[in-house]
C-alpha cells in the first residue's frame, strides 16, 4: 500500500541526565534534514540523593523525574540516560595484536589492573581504537561502572514510570553534542577533525574532561570540582547557608581573572570562588599537559582549544579565567546548534542560554541518530 500520502511522523528520542544538582530532559524530533527540540526540562535534584554518581534515594529521584516528565509534557516511555562520578572509569590500554575474542577475554584478565574497585561489581564495556602509526599493538579504550551505580539508575527511571532503553557514559555522550554532527548542520561547520579539543563539562559535583581529535577519544578524566564547590566557599566565606549562598552566586557573583582589580563589593564572594576556579584549572592543565606529553600516535597532537559546558560552566568569567590560566582560546558550546527550538519552548524560557547544561542530554538523545 502507498503510504506517501499519510504524514509521517517524525521518530523521537528522549534523553535523561540525571545530575547531582539538577535533572535535564530533552526530546528531539529528527526529521530526514533537521532535528529539532521538542520538549524539555530542567527539574531539581532532591539534595544529597547522589553519591559519586550513584542514586542513594532512588524514590525522591523518580519523584523529580515525574514532575520534569509533568513540566514539559513528555510522554512515558523509552529514555536514553547516563551514568557518571567517581564510580565510572575511562581508561586506555595497550595490548599485543590479537583476534577479537582472545582481546575480550585478557580485558576480563586484565581489567582489575585498570580499575580502582573490584573487577567483580563493575560492568565493563571496550572499544578497540584505531590507531595512528603504529601497528604492532591495539589501543583499547577500557570503560568500567560500579554496577550498583548503573541498577540504581535502572531502578530510578522504572520508578519514574520510564522505560531505560541504553545507558551511556556521560563523558562521551557530552563529546556526541558538542561536535555538531547531525543533520541540519554542514560537514564544514562540524568541529575541525584535525584538531585536538579539550571539552568539559562543569557539572555541580565533578567536571568532566575529554579530549578528542575530532571522534576520536584521546583521554578521560573526571575531576571532583564543581559549581556546588563554588557555592559551598561562598557559604563558608559569608556564613549564610547552601541555597542563599546558590542564589547570591547565579544572581550576582563574578569571578575575576588573575590580576585583575576587583570591585570592592565583590572581594569577598569573587575571592572565595578564585580559590576554587584555581584548583579546576590547574587540574584541567594537568590533564592537557598529560595528553599533549604522550607521543603523537597516542595524543593526535596538542590540544588547540578548550570548549565549556554544563551548568558550571555559566558562572561569570569561568570562561576568560580557565583560558587565561590553561593558556589556549576557550569558548562556551553551543549544544544546540543546528536543531530547530520548537515555538513553544522557546516561548516559555530562553533555552538557548540554558543550553550548555542541556549537552549531555541531547547527546543522549542524538545517540541513535549520530553513531
Ligand atoms: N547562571 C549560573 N551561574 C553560575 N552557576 C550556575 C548557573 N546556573 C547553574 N549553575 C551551577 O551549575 C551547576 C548545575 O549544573 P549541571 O546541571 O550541569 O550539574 P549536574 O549535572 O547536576 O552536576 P553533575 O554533572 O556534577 O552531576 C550547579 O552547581 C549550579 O549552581
Ligand atoms: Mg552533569
């Protein structure tokens, strides 16, 4: 039968972050030439019901959830999520040519040599990577979670009344949004393939740093510093409590780039947040200076640039002060590239400005369009 005369409808994909600090929910349409946001939502996280990624409270957490799914109108039904924290490993290894099937198996001998917990409660997944120069060994990229940490998420989302249909590793998942690959947006505008770029995600509890040479993952690392740090050396410095102390820092605070005067009523709020955007930086250069040490076949060169996301990453000045400190050009992302903002989000709340807290979860809703 010709089913050229019946519209059809575009497929859908639901992507679910569940941060430390706050629950992100996008939906994209994909259409044969553009994506397009459909729906979303940012809901808070009840406090303390995430412990280095794992979800501790796993029934306030799906109440959230429901009252995102509530706020912007989703469906219940399948969702893409991600698993985070301190209890997720990325690591690369090198091991002696083999058939597939043998490297499965030394990954599962080997493992335990990789990973800071026992090879027992962890669920692993590889990636072989392919290699520049030399042939002689396989690169593998070697992903482990505690699996507490991936059933605890399970378990969330059926609460929520979601049906969880893959989980990923946010620090990849980050990289699938940021590259600008999907439909609606040319080849020429996807980010250079060539160079070696450094993207993080500043989140409230770590930041996320991966490197990449275009797709290609070139180093992992999950830094435990945040935007709830930040809040947390306000609270301290001017003895108000958590939330006055988020509030003061979205609303009012900015943090000076080494140097620089500051104004005399900001010293005490923008000199307790230096201490703090002292310690990421010097972490995010450490892990640069790793990367670009490691010979060229590994590393695929220096990295040239530096490209910011995540909630965190909105806190004034955070940009020109990690730039200045890592000593390379550094630029907010722009997760919605090319994907058409539906009317009726953009008439609610200006999701553009909110949009590098969004990356994770369209790159978890872009999973099945891009790979
Ligand atoms: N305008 C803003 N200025 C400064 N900080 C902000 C702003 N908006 C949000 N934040 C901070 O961003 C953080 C939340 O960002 P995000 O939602 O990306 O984190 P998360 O995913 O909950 O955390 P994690 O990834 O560590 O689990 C909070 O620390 C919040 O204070
Ligand atoms: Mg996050």
């Amino acid at each position: 039968m010709p089913s050229g005369f019946l519209p059809r409808r575009a497929k859908t994909f639901v992507g679910l972050d569940i941060g430390t600090s706050r629950i992100k929910m996008v939906e994209l349409a994909v259409h044969p030439e553009s994506v397009e946001l459909v729906r979303a939502a940012v809901e808070p996280t009840p406090p303390e019901s995430l412990v280095e990624g794992r979800i501790v409270n796993p029934a306030a957490v799906a109440g959230a959830i429901k009252r995102a799914i509530a706020a912007g109108k989703f469906r219940a039904g399948d969702v893409f999520a991600a698993v985070a924290g301190q209890g997720v490993v990325v690591r690369h290894a090198k091991f002696p040519n083999m058939p597939a099937e043998e490297l499965r198996q030394a990954m599962q001998w080997e493992a335990q040599k990789y990973i800071p917990f026992p090879v027992e409660q962890a669920t692993l997944d590889f990636t072989v990577l392919p290699t520049e120069g030399d042939q002689q060994t396989t690169e593998v990229m070697l992903v482990a979670a505690k699996s507490e940490l991936i059933e605890s998420h399970l378990q969330t989302m059926e609460l929520a009344g979601l049906t969880p249909v893959a989980i990923d590793v946010q620090p990849f998942t980050m990289l699938r949004a940021l590259r600008h690959k999907r439909p609606g947006v040319p080849e020429s505008e996807l980010r250079d393939d060539d160079a070696v770029t450094a993207y993080l995600d500043v989140g409230a509890g770590t930041t996320d740093i991966v490197i990449a040479k275009g797709e290609l993952v070139k180093f992992t690392r999950i830094v435990p510093i945040g935007g709830a740090m930040f809040t947390k050396a306000i609270a301290e410095r001017l003895g108000v409590g958590f939330d006055e102390a988020e509030r003061i820092k979205i609303e009012r605070s900015r943090l000076y780039r080494r140097g620089e005067e500051m104004d005399a009523d900001d010293v005490p709020v923008s000199e307790a947040m230096s201490e703090v955007a002292a310690s990421l930086a010097l972490e995010i250069r450490r892990s640069i200076d790793y990367h670009d040490m490691q010979p060229v076949s590994a590393s695929g060169g220096d990295v040239k640039s530096v490209i910011l996301a995540g909630g965190g990453a909105a806190l004034r000045g955070l940009d020109a002060y990690i730039g200045d400190e890592v000593g390379l050009p550094t630029e907010m992302s722009d997760p919605l590239k090319g994907i058409i903002v539906n009317p009726r989000i953009a008439s609610k709340w200006d999701v553009q400005a909110s949009s590098p807290m969004l990356a994770v979860g369209i790159g978890l809703a872009l999973r099945e369009v891009v790979d």
